[in-house]
C-alpha cells in the first residue's frame, strides 16, 4: 500500500497543473516578437480601434511593464500579453508571456501566463480567472494556489473495500489579487469603448 501512494501522490499534486493548462488550448512556448518595446506598442495601439482590454499595462509584483493587444488565436483566445520593459534580463523585450481569452461575462476573462523559464523560452502555461474592472483600468487575478491533504483512516470499516487512505487535492486560502494597472492610454475610465460582438 506503501507504495501505491508514493506513486499516486506525485501524480495527484500534477493534476491541478494539467487541469489548468487545459491541454494545447495556448501555444506551450512563448514566442518574441522583434524590435516591440513601449514605443512602438503604442504606436500600434494608436493604429487600432482599441478595445477595452488593450493597451499598456504595469504589473507592480514584478515590476513590469506589458503591452496587451489583439489576437486572432484558437479556441475563443482574443489577445496576446506582452512584455515590453522588466527589470529580468533574462527576458527579452516583446516576448509574449500570456493569452486571453473572453467569457459569457463580460467582467471575467480566462487568463494565460508561462510559469516557467527554459534559457530565453517561457513554458508551462497555467490558467487563471482575470477580472476586468467597469473603468478597465485594472485587470486583477487569483493564481492558482493548492496543496494536497492525504489522509490515512486506520478506523475505517472494512479498509481493502472503502480504501483507508484519501488523498484530496483542495485550494488553500484566500490571498489578495495581484494584477495588471493600466496605463496607457491614460483616462480610458471615460472613454466608451467599440466592443466587438460576435454572432
């Protein structure tokens, strides 16, 4: 018995992983799009009906500054994050570290970002739910954040038919959102945005 959970508790902590990453549903490498910094993001910004999700964004946890725009991508994912200035040399300006893709809400988005690094490659996507606030100025997100609790019940009637050990996969408690701050183009709070419907 010893032995079965050794082997099933490592593929129990991996299970919330794959299940988020929803097999294929995003690119599994980043890829770099050339010569992109703040600049010119926003000179192709300025060239496009902007939508209420696009433009320039901070990202304070890791002080980052991110170009969010337009995607033509599979599976309903309609824009593409990139970065555009980080204190992470490793990291190359125009690098695309995450997707977005619309829900049946309009608030709600389901959001895409590498978790980890392979040399100048991101890799390893993981899914989270992103809200966008009235003003669009702030897009804030809960990642993903579980343990996993075995249990062993020694008093259990009849152990080899109801399984004396359980192990459960379950998310830990509530932390603060972390998030994107917009800011550019500035004062987008009062502007009324061209939202795309589509039928």
């Amino acid at each position: 018995m010893k032995l079965h959970v050794a082997l099933i508790v490592p593929l129990l902590l991996l299970m919330p992983l794959v299940a988020l990453a929803k097999g294929g549903v995003v690119p599994k490498k980043s890829v770099v799009i050339d010569g992109l910094d703040v600049d010119s993001m926003r000179a192709r910004l300025d060239e496009t009906d902007m939508q209420p999700l696009e433009g320039i964004w901070y990202y304070p946890n890791e002080e980052m500054t991110l170009g969010i725009e337009r995607y033509h991508g599979k599976h309903n994912i309609g824009y593409r994050i990139i970065l555009l200035e980080s204190p992470d040399i490793n990291v190359m300006p125009g690098t695309v570290i995450g997707y977005i893709a619309a829900t049946a809400v309009d608030s709600k988005y389901q959001l895409w970002l590498y978790s980890q690094r392979d040399r100048v490659t991101l890799i390893k996507p993981l899914e989270c739910v992103a809200t966008l606030d009235d003003a669009a100025t702030t897009l804030t997100f809960d990642p993903p954040h579980w343990k996993v609790k075995v249990r062993l019940n020694v008093a259990r009637f009849l152990p080899t038919l109801f399984n004396a050990v359980s192990i459960v996969p379950e998310k830990t408690g509530e932390r603060l959102p972390v998030g994107f701050r917009k800011i550019y183009p500035e004062g987008v709070g009062n502007k009324k945005f061209n939202r795309i419907r589509y039928l």
